[in-house]
C-alpha cells in the first residue's frame, strides 16, 4: 500500500503521518492497539490509569496486543487529585516505551528524564511560543492543537489553518498538525500547511474499538460542528467538551462568577468516565471536537486509517492535479 514518507513517519518509525491522540478515559489499550496494527502511531493516555502501576500493566496489555510502536501521553494540567508524575514517567521508561507526548504545562523536568533514558518526546501544545519554547527544550516533534480541539484548546483561540503554518515556518523539528482532523482532506491540508503528521482524537473515539459506550459513539455520529461547549474559560483553564446538560449548566454558574470549588462535582473526570462506561451522554462531562460535524461512521481503526491514506493520495493526484492549467 503506497503511503506518505514525512519527518514523521521517519522519525518515530510510523507507516503512515497518523496519530491517536491520548484521550483521558478512552486511549485504552484495545484502542491504541488497533491503531498501531493500523500502521499509525496510537497512544495510551497515563492519567487513564489510577496508579502508575496500573499504567505499568496496561502497558504490557497493549504490547500484548500490537508488536508496533505506541506512545504514552503524559498531561501535565490542573487535577482534583495531586498525579505522582515522576512515578508515571518511571513505568513508562521501565515498561519500555519509545516515544512520550506530553501536554498542558511547561514539561522541562520530565523531558529530561524521559530523554535521558531514550524516550524521545513529542510536545503538544497551542501556542507557537510554546512550540518554540519546547524545541527549545530538546523536544524530538510538536504537536500544534488547533483551537477546534477537543479538550483543551488553550486561551489564544487560534485555529489550525493559520496556527498549523504560523508554527511549521518558525519550528524545525517535526510538526504534528491536531485539532479538527479527522479525513483525507484534513490530512492533505495539514501537509499543505506544512505538518508532517495530523493527530486525530475525537475521530479516533468514535470507531469500533475505541473502549466507550456504543451510544456516546452514536452521539458523535448524530452531533455537528456546533455541538461542543467551552467551559472552564472563566479560570484560564478551558476545555472544549460536547455540549449537554452539565456543560451547559457549568457555562451559567460561570457566567454568574462560580468559583472552582463549585464547578468540581460537575466537571469531575469521574463522571466522565461514566459517560464513556454506561453511555448517558449527560452525566458528565466529556471531551469532543468541533470535528463532530465530519464524523458520520463507526469504522474499525484499519478501515479508518486505510480511507484516509488512500482518497489522500487521490485527492492530490486527481483533484488538486486536475486543478492545475499550464
Ligand atoms: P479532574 O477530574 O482532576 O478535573 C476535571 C477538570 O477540571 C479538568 O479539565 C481539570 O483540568 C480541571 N481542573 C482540576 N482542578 C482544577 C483547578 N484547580 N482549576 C481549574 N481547573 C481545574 O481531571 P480528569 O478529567 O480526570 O483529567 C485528568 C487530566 O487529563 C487533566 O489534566 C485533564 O485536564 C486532562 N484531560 C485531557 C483530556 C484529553 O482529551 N486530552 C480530556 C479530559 C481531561
């Protein structure tokens, strides 16, 4: 199968520049699995995990089910609970995995540890000075977050079409495009921007494996460009999540100025879960992309990642070559 060969594929060993994002709660080890038997880099989100120990045995779970290469994403935000991270880094380097991406805050202290021990690291986050800040660092990639993302977008507000090549013409190292992808288009338009690699999240969410409830599947499939709310922006800490009833409600109380303290039970990570476990799509909230609006199917990881390689080709030889005139 012809594919693309980019910094990314080259640097991290990928068949294909296709990443999984490390969705908390749902980058289990069935779904990273299939995305790396796949031919694309998929990645176990840590903080899934309660203990590093648990992150230690989902680890070997995965390898149980894939012998490519995976990643494990480190993110590094504001929690209810303290995270031990220097202890979560310690199973990652003794379970043997090659490639980190860490998100959320300055990562220095856990780049260097990771590094040291041959983990090579890919950054993500949604602002060029971060991007630059990290490559400053020693960071292998950077994965540059869209403000269409699910999760958190940060507090610029800046969409891919202008942050994607805003950051590829200052940064050398790989860039990793994320936020809004989820098809062959997007996947040629990143490159045209001057990714090497898209990451996908919510589009990853909704197929056969990803580990989550068939109804909350359903919902992004039901879902359109509008259906995410951002929530948490009164604290600097914003998070864009599929709007229902708790997003909504936490969107009043911080409207009338609620203070964390009161906004906690409802945004919980716990209830989240439940979400993605039971499939009440109201009980919590949990995280979605803008991206919504182009997801319309549930396919398996291989089907999935398999179209997007393929109509990308075609969409480059037969469109965009059919467009030119001499
Ligand atoms: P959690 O239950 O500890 O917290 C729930 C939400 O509240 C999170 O968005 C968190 O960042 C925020 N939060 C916690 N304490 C806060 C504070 N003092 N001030 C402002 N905001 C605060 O988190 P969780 O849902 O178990 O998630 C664990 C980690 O994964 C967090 O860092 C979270 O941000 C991140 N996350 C990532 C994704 C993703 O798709 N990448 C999705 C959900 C959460």
């Amino acid at each position: 199968m012809s594919t693309f060969k980019t910094r990314f594929t080259e640097t991290f060993g990928i068949q294909h520049p296709i990443m999984q994002g490390g969705m908390q709660w749902a980058a289990k080890a069935e779904l990273v699995a299939a995305v790396a038997n796949a031919g694309a880099l998929g990645t176990l989100s840590a903080l899934t995990q309660p203990t590093p120990e648990d992150l230690a045995r989902e680890i070997q779970r995965c390898r149980d089910l894939t012998d490519r290469p995976f990643a494990v994403n480190l993110t590094l935000l504001p929690t209810l609970k303290p995270v031990p991270y220097s202890e979560y880094c310690a199973a990652i380097i003794e379970g043997g995995v090659g490639i980190v991406e860490t998100a959320g805050s300055n990562p220095q202290e856990h780049i260097d540890v990771l590094r040291a021990h041959g983990v090579r690291v890919i950054h993500k986050c949604t602002s060029v000075r971060h991007a630059l800040k990290a490559q400053t660092l020693g960071v292998d990639a950077v994965s540059i977050d869209g403000f269409e993302c699910a999760g958190h977008p940060g507090e610029d507000d800046v969409p891919g079409l202008v942050l994607i090549p805003a950051a590829a013409q200052r940064l050398s190292v790989p860039l990793i495009a994320s936020g809004g992808f989820a098809d062959a288009r997007g996947l040629v338009a990143a490159l045209a921007l001057g990714a090497d690699a898209i990451s996908m999240g919510t589009r990853f969410l909704c197929t056969r494996e990803a580990p989550v409830h068939d109804h909350v599947k359903a919902t992004l499939v039901a879902n359109d460009e509008r259906s995410t709310d951002l929530i948490l922006r009164s604290l600097r800490n914003t998070a864009r999540v599929a709007r229902n009833v708790i997003s909504q409600e936490v969107r009043a109380m911080e409207a009338r100025g609620a203070k964390f303290e009161e906004l906690a039970h409802l945004v919980s990570g716990q209830r989240g879960r439940q979400v993605y476990a039971t499939g009440d799509a109201d009980f919590g909230v949990w995280s979605a992309g803008l991206v919504q609006g182009l997801i319309d199917d549930i396919p398996t990881c291989q089907a999935l990642v398999q179209r997007i390689v393929d109509q990308a080709r075609l969409l480059i030889t037969q469109r965009l070559q059919g467009l030119l005139v001499e």
